[in-house]
C-alpha cells in the first residue's frame, strides 16, 4: 500500500513540477549559457564514453571482456537537446516584453503566467486562484526582471520603476510562500483545498487559461512603466507615490 501510494504521489506532482521547471527556467540569464547542445552534451559525451572504455579495459585484463561493448551514449544528447529548444523558444519572450506591442507584451507575460499557473492547478485546482496567483506574479515578475536587466532591490539604486517591478516580485512570493504553509499547518484549510478536487486534470486547464490571463492583465501596469520608467504618468512623483503605497501594503499584509 505504501508503495501504491508513493507511486501515485509522484505520478501526481511529475507534470506541474516540470511545467513549473520549464517557466522557471526562462526567468535567469544563467539558461542562455545552456542554450548550445554541446555545452551540456560534449561534457557528458565524452565522459560517459571514457568510463565505459575504463570498464571495458579491466575486463579485458581479467578476461572475458571481449563481447562488451561500450556503452551508447548519445541518448544522452537527446535531453539537453530538448532543453536547449525549449530555453531557445522561452528566451525569445524577451524581445516582446522588452520591445513588442502591447499585444505581444501581454501575450508574453500572459505565456509566463498560464505556465505557472497551470503547474499548480494540476496538484490543486484551489491552487489556480491562491498559490498559483502568488506564484504567477512572483515569476511574471521575476521575468521583467531578467528581461530589462533590472537589479534586485538593496544592489544598487533603482528608479521608481525597478523600485515597483522588485516589490511585485516580493508581493508574490509572500503569497505563495504564506498559503503554501497555511495549506501545511492548518488541516481545514487544507481539507477545503483538497474537497475542491473534482474536476479532472485537463479540465482545469481552462480555468488556468482565463485566471491566468487575468493575472498578465494585473501585471501589465508594472510592464509599461519598465519600458517608460520615469515616463509613465507624466512624470516620476507619481510613480514614487505607487512605489511607497506598495511597499506600505507589502508591509502591512506582512
């Protein structure tokens, strides 16, 4: 029963976990340096090749070693090379956040945000409205982040804009982080939760679909004053004001 039970688990949380693996994954600068196959397939290539030659030298010292052959490696060039394809199609979201129309800017942060978003409605459907929402802004924001090259905040001085983008991001993981272990410590809670399970999984996907847009469209204000910075609303006082009613708010939740 034990074992039953460990296998469901694990074939439960394997599809969000590795949807919530591939929207992480385009939020860093560090995925362009695995966007080459051979950074990650020469290395493993030729090691796994050189093991397998070592093995089969001592075999043949001690005899009977002549039928093995080495062992196939290039399947390993089949993961990373999938890798790479996905982190090349996720970095291309940059360009339209960064400098595209507003369609394109939306449906960029709208591609972050249903990823996420239906990462953690696939465990809960609860999820696509609290922790998924927490979630999304805390890695939509992330993304702006990386995209325009935005320090994270107490580095160095930022404008009103980075000041903003750093405290949605700081919004969102509070969030995710206080209803996560809510869910853990407080049994009602996570009874409610799981009650809610009805629906089955591809189903939920809709309802990933139409909160997660919702979600883009909450982020957008934070994306056009990145690309407007002190620009937007004539001038920086009033983005200096949103600035001090958000980390008031962040603070106040707290």
């Amino acid at each position: 029963r034990n074992l039953q039970s460990e296998r469901s688990m694990s074939t439960r949380y394997y599809i969000p976990i590795s949807l919530l693996l591939l929207a992480v994954s385009s939020l860093f600068p560090i995925a362009s340096a695995i966007r080459a196959p051979s950074t990650l397939t020469i290395p493993l290539i030729t090691d796994a090749a050189a093991a397998s030659n070592r093995v089969l030298l001592v075999l043949n010292l001690r005899g009977g070693g002549e039928t093995i052959m080495p062992a196939d490696t290039t399947s390993t060039a089949a993961p990373s090379t999938a890798l790479s394809l996905v982190v090349a199609i996720l970095d291309k979201i940059d360009t339209p956040l960064v400098t595209g129309s507003h369609v394109q800017g939306i449906a960029a942060l709208f591609a972050v945000s249903f990823a996420t978003v239906a990462a953690f409605t696939m465990v809960r459907t609860s999820y696509a409205f609290t922790i998924g929402y927490g979630g999304a802004v805390a890695i939509m924001s992330a993304k702006l982040i990386a995209s325009f090259k935005v320090p994270l905040i107490f580095t160095e001085k930022l404008s009103s804009s980075g000041y903003l983008v750093n405290a949605s991001l700081l919004y969102g993981i509070r969030l995710a982080a206080y209803l996560f272990f809510r869910n853990l410590t407080v049994p009602s809670k996570a009874k409610a939760m799981k009650d809610m399970d009805k629906t089955p999984r591809l189903k939920r996907l809709i309802l990933a679909f139409n909160v997660a847009m919702l979600y883009a469209f909450m982020m957008t204000p934070v994306l056009y004053a990145l690309r407007d910075d002190e620009k937007v609303l004539g001038g920086g006082k009033w983005q200096q004001a949103g600035v001090v009613t958000a980390y008031l708010g962040l603070s106040i939740e707290a």
